[in-house]
C-alpha cells in the first residue's frame, strides 16, 4: 500500500445503501464537496482516520478535500502518454510502483545497475507519487511517459484521465488482490503505522483506540507466471521488452529487482521513511498468498466472500474459485 495520506475504503454494501443516500459523484470537479462533507454519513474507520460516504465509496477527509478543491479535477493536464498505476491500499502497490518503474526506465537505469539503481537509494513511493495529496503543478515537469499512482475509485477520476473526456486517456494499470488478503494486511500496517500518523498535521490524537481484528473485520466488511506479467504490463505501458532483452535475461533482472526479499533488504527500506514519517520497513512484511487464515476463521473468510460476491452480481467480473488466475507475487506485501 501507499502512502495513508491517500485512503480510500471499499463500496458500500447493498445492506448500506438502503440507509441515507449519499451524493452522486457525478460532478467534475465535485466543487460542492466543502459543503457537503459535515452532512456525510460518517464510519470510524482505521485511527487517525475519520471516513466520509461519497459517490458510493469511503474517503478520508483529506480525501475528500483533496478532490473538492479541484486540484486533481481541474488542473491537473493527463497526456495520452501517461502510466497511471491504480490500486486499493493494501493490495500490492508497492510491488506494482517497483514493477512500473523498473520496467519503464530500465534503459537509463538497468535493473543489473547495483547500488546505483534508484531504488537502491529510495523505496517505490518515492520513485512513483500518487497524483492525490501532491502539487499536481510538480507533475507538470515530469518527462513523458509520465508513471503516477492511485488510490481513487475509477469513477472519481477525472475524465480526462479515464479517456472519456476525448477519448485520449492514458494507461491504467490496476492491481487486485484477494480481497481477505488485503484486509489482514491492511490490519497489520495500521498496528504499525497508528501512532506516527497521529503526529501528522490534521489527524486527531485522540482517536479510538486501534481496533482488534474482530472490530476491524466487521468495519472492512461495512496461475500467470511474474515474469509473463511483468512482460504484458511493459507491452501495455508502451515499453515491450524486446527479443534482445529477453534473451539476455533483462525480464528475470527486473523481477528478482523488484522481489520481496530484494526491496526488503535494501538499507533505504529498513531504515529510510516516507514525508509522513512511516518507516519504509511497514510497507513490506509475509505478502503471502492465502495470509488471511493466519488472523481470519472460516466464517470471516465465507462472509467477505459473500460480500465480494454481491459487489460483482450483474457483472462479468468472478472472484473465487471459479475467477482466472490472479496476477500477484507471491512473497509481496
């Protein structure tokens, strides 16, 4: 996951839905939010966090502020060549960003580089920023093809950015993982993060107190290969590894790079840290496939599934045993 200044919590349920409307998040750049956001309905979510229901989804109030301002809607300029890496938190950002960024650069940078690749000298998140909570002018300067992340809901986005504005949005890669997986990683990250991000301005010291697993549980609710993958995601982002590369093993280079165990022994994720102060070491921990049986009993695991399951009726979209193969790293966070 990403930095916690950009929160964003799942679709209500339809059980929630039946309780007071929310506003529609229809309107770009949604310039009503500041008057609107006291009469939101409101959940506890994770401290420091206060959650906030809009367009259907739970944001932070930095979330919703960001987006109400109009810094992303209306000033931000997407190019046709833009590469923007689109994730829930906590379901393999930091592996995608290592990914995106290694594959795209790896001309000025080769993954066999050593000490003097990038992300030798700083973790994911600072080598690919999110859009939201940023200087949207600082984006402006990047090169093209510019590589961004974030956690916003396709349908916040501005249209701009999705192509259907006129048609000439960019690249979205978007990462999914088991939606039980995510939880308990997400779980433990706060047990880590709680109390710096309490130090952080316009975050309430005196929020409840972290949830238990149970407690949390019950808030969260309101077969390809890496490197076939990683190929398919440089070919989509407009940089396909050529025959050269392949057989000179650049692929396989660019993966162990971008590991678990690799990015996790670099002294600049065990002792650096984000501009909220969270210790870089926080965003690496088991990322094991099928994690959650470790914090999670098997009615837990039936419910969310259930959860899941109801989100995706009328879609073409399965996630369980009968879903195909889900792109993932096993031994990532």
């Amino acid at each position: 996951m990403g930095s916690n200044d950009a929160l964003t919590a799942g679709p209500v349920t339809e059980k929630e839905k039946e309780g007071a409307s929310a506003p529609a998040a229809t309107t770009t750049p949604h310039a009503n939010i500041p008057e609107i956001m006291s009469s939101l309905p409101t959940a506890a979510g994770f401290p420091p966090f206060q959650l906030r229901r809009y367009g259907g989804f739970w944001l932070t109030d930095r979330y919703l502020e960001f987006i109400g301002a109009g810094a992303f809607h209306a000033r931000f300029k997407p190019r046709p060549t833009d590469v923007l890496l689109a994730s829930f938190p906590k379901s393999g950002t930091t592996w995608l960003k290592a990914l995106g960024f290694c594959a795209l650069n790896r001309v000025a940078h080769p993954p066999s580089a050593g000490s003097g690749h990038p992300l030798h000298c700083g973790s994911p998140h600072d080598l690919v920023r999110f859009v939201e909570g940023h200087d949207d002018l600082l984006y402006e300067e990047l090169p093209h093809p510019r590589l961004l992340a974030t956690h916003l809901p396709y349908s916040l986005l501005p249209d701009g950015v999705t192509g259907k504005e006129d048609g000439s949005g960019g690249r979205i890669v978007y990462v999914c993982r088991d939606p039980k997986d995510t939880l308990v990683s997400f779980w433990h990250f706060h047990q880590k993060t709680t109390s710096v991000l309490q130090q952080v301005p316009g975050m309430s010291a005196s929020s409840p107190a972290m949830p238990t697993f149970e407690e949390a549980f019950e808030l969260f609710c309101q077969g390809q290969t890496v490197t076939g993958c990683l190929k398919k995601m440089a070919s989509f982002m407009g940089c396909p590894f050529s025959p050269e590369e392949e057989a000179a093993g650049v692929v396989r280079e660019v993966v162990e790079l971008c590991s678990l165990g690799k990015l996790k022994g670099l002294q600049v994720n065990k002792s650096g840290s984000t501009v909220l102060g969270i210790k870089n070491e926080a965003f690496f921990r088991s990322g094991t496939v099928g994690d959650w049986s470790s914090c999670m009993t098997p009615a837990m695991a039936a419910q969310l599934d259930g959860i899941v399951a109801e989100a995706l009726r009328g879609s073409t979209l399965t996630f369980g045993p009968l879903a195909p193969p889900i792109i993932c790293e096993p031994g990532f966070l």
